[in-house]
C-alpha cells in the first residue's frame, strides 16, 4: 500500500513570521499556487491561503506590509509520510481540506493535494470521493 512519502511534493514554498502578506502573495502568483505553509525553520506553524489573504486581510482592511501571523490558518490538519493515500483522502474529506500538509516530528516534510491523490492509480475512487464531500459543503 502506498503512502504520502511517496506521492507528496517535497519541494515546498514556504513563508515564515517575518514575511508580511504582500510577500505570501507574491510567492503564490510566482508559483501559482493558493496555498503556503508557514514554518520557523522546519517547524510547521501553519498556512495561509489565498481565501486567508482575502477574508482575514483585504476584507479586514489589513495592508499588504502586516505580517503573516495576523492572517495565517493556526488549526490545520497534517499527516505523517507513512499516512497512507486512503487514510489521507479520508482525512481531506472530513476536514473539508484540498491540501494536506505531511509533517514528521512537528517539521513540514511535504503537501499533498487532492490532485495529487486522483492522479495516482491505486486512489481514483478515493481522491474523488474526496473531492466529492469537499465540493459539497463548500460555501459560495
């Protein structure tokens, strides 16, 4: 059975509590990507999302030069690198997340995104049952 080591991005962007919200932006556009972990060193301390940047940031009426710490996602789910892909769509699909963040020993290791799950042969059914229940209960 295969497991999160094995399909997780290892190469991450990253921010840190120094970084403002301008700077988490622009590190999303340049990778074009919606989601950054936020870390002290290795040590996973949270996200923060582009849904962060605009519901916790621009609708509060926050500057582009306050820190990530004042919008960043605190309460997050991670999963260890021997999760395996099943137990990994499971946790996606309960907590209503599209990217899961595999930490070992409190350190960020790796994400992995729904994508990621679908396009690995042995969790089809999962990955889309997954993205199915997360579908369903988000909020427009």
């Amino acid at each position: 059975m295969h497991t999160l080591r094995d399909i997780m991005s290892e190469d991450c962007v990253t921010v840190n509590l120094q970084d403002n919200v301008y700077e988490a932006a622009v590190k999303m556009k340049q990778h074009d990507i919606g989601f950054v972990p936020v870390v002290d060193g290795k040590r996973m301390l949270g996200v923060i999302t582009d849904r962060d940047l605009v519901v916790r940031g621009y609708a509060e009426k926050r500057s582009g030069s306050c820190q990530v710490e004042e919008v960043m996602s605190t309460h997050i789910t991670c999963a260890s690198p021997d999760t395996t892909i099943d137990e990994a769509a499971s946790m996606m699909a309960q907590q209503q997340i599209r990217r899961l963040p595999v930490c070992e020993n409190n350190e960020l290791c790796g994400v992995v995104a729904i994508g990621d799950l679908a396009i690995h042969s042995d969790s089809k059914d999962e990955a889309g049952d997954a993205l199915s229940q997360i579908s369903e209960h988000t909020h427009v």
